[in-house]
C-alpha cells in the first residue's frame, strides 16, 4: 500500500480514526504524522469532541510538517447547523526541506485515502489556517 512517488504506506488506523470521526463524530480533529523510519502515515493525535479550534492549533509543531483533519462546525445565515471536514496540510516555513519534501510528495496519496474530505487548505503559518479561513471556505 506504498505511495510510488515517496514510498510511504497508510496505516489502517489512520483510516479508522478518520471513519469514526466522519461517521460517529468521535473525534474533533485527528492529527497525522509520517513516520520517517516506517515509512508510513501514523496517527498523532485524536482530539476529543469537546476540544476547541484552540487545541487544535495547539497540537501541530511549530517546525515540522503534519496533515490534520479538523471537524468544523458552523451556523448557516438561516441558522441551521452544519460541519464540514477540512483536510490541512501543515507545512511550517521554519520546517526542515526534507520534511516538506515527503509530506508534499505523500499528501495526494494519503488524501485519497480518506473519503469524505470537503475542503482542503494549505497552511505554512497559523494565519493560514485562521478560524477566519476556515468560516469562509466552509459555506
């Protein structure tokens, strides 16, 4: 289950973990991680529903790639609630060139891999990736 271009795999948990977000809302947000020495796509962390934008933001590394999938929820002008499940490429201007390397050679693959993502951002600075941001690609 290797990716040609940057030969790394997916572990089935990470597809897991999405379905259960996606599906059961189990989770706010799940952060990815692609571990260097197995070559594949690992979950981080798991974000509980009750954790904020805040924790999110909180839980990616200043200075290394990460992909995240974040849950987000939002009032419509005709007050209907809704969510949308945005896939973020996390690439930190202060990170190493090999790490975005890999996480840009990987992320088509591995965003393939979970079904059900609506919008995509790129981010490599946290205003990238404001709660600004996500309320105007969510509608």
């Amino acid at each position: 289950m290797a990716n040609a271009a940057s030969g790394m795999a997916v572990h089935d948990d990470c597809k897991l973990k999405f379905m259960e977000l996606k599906t059961k809302r189990t989770h706010r947000f799940i952060v990815y991680k692609i571990e260097e020495k197995q070559k594949q796509v690992m979950v981080e962390k798991l974000g509980e529903p009750s954790e904020t934008y805040d924790d999110f933001t909180a839980s990616l590394p200043a200075d290394e790639c990460r992909y995240a999938v974040y849950d987000y929820d939002f009032m419509t002008e005709e007050n209907v609630p809704k969510s949308r499940i945005f896939f973020v490429a996390w690439s930190p201007d202060t990170a190493r060139v090999r790490n975005k390397m890999i996480y840009a050679s990987s992320k088509d693959r591995f965003k393939r891999e979970l079904d059900g993502i609506q919008i995509e951002l790129q981010a490599t600075d946290p205003t990238e990736m404001g709660l600004d941001v996500f309320k105007s690609r969510a509608n």
